[in-house]
C-alpha cells in the first residue's frame, strides 16, 4: 500500500501549488489506503474496477492440451492428401 500512496502523493502533491484540489487529495488518498496492488480502472463517476491483480505468488501450470502430439498425427493425416492435389494442380495448369 505504501507504493500506491507514494505514486498519489509524487502525482498530487506539484497540483496542490497551483489549485484548491483538497477534495481530490482526500479521495486519491483515500482510495490508495483501501486498493491492494494492481491496475485499476475509471469509468466515469464509478467506482475503480480491477484489471490486474499483482501478487507475490508465483503461478504454477499444468498441460490442458497436449498440442504437438495431436497437431502432428493431424498433420500426418491431412497433409498427403493436400500435397498430392495440389501437386496434381501445378502440373495441370504448368506452362510448356
């Protein structure tokens, strides 16, 4: 929480010199000590919405699909078939 305060105040505090800006000072402040670390987003007058979270954690994955094994006895099938028709193609239509 500290990070997001420091940024408020190093963003805040030049406009403070120039304008009356204490009501935005309260809000920013306020709403730098309730966040948890993340990117959040403003739409108009609502509340900030989460994007993206930052966590300390690292993530841990596991294999869903295996792909290559799949694509490659997918491609062992479909691509003979494939080949030799346009192969038959280029031969057709070549100039002599």
């Amino acid at each position: 929480m500290t990070t997001a305060f420091t940024v408020v105040v190093y963003i805040l505090a030049p406009l403070m010199l120039y304008a009356n800006l204490s009501h935005v000072w309260r809000l920013a402040t306020d709403f730098a000590a309730l966040v948890t670390p993340g990117i959040y987003e403003r739409k108009g007058r609502k509340a900030p919405k989460k994007v993206f979270a930052f966590t300390d954690k690292a993530p841990s994955y596991q294999k869903a699909f295996m792909f290559y094994p799949k694509m490659n006895a997918a491609a062992g099938r479909r691509f003979p078939r494939h080949f030799y028709r346009a192969l038959a193609k280029a031969f057709a239509t070549r100039h002599r």
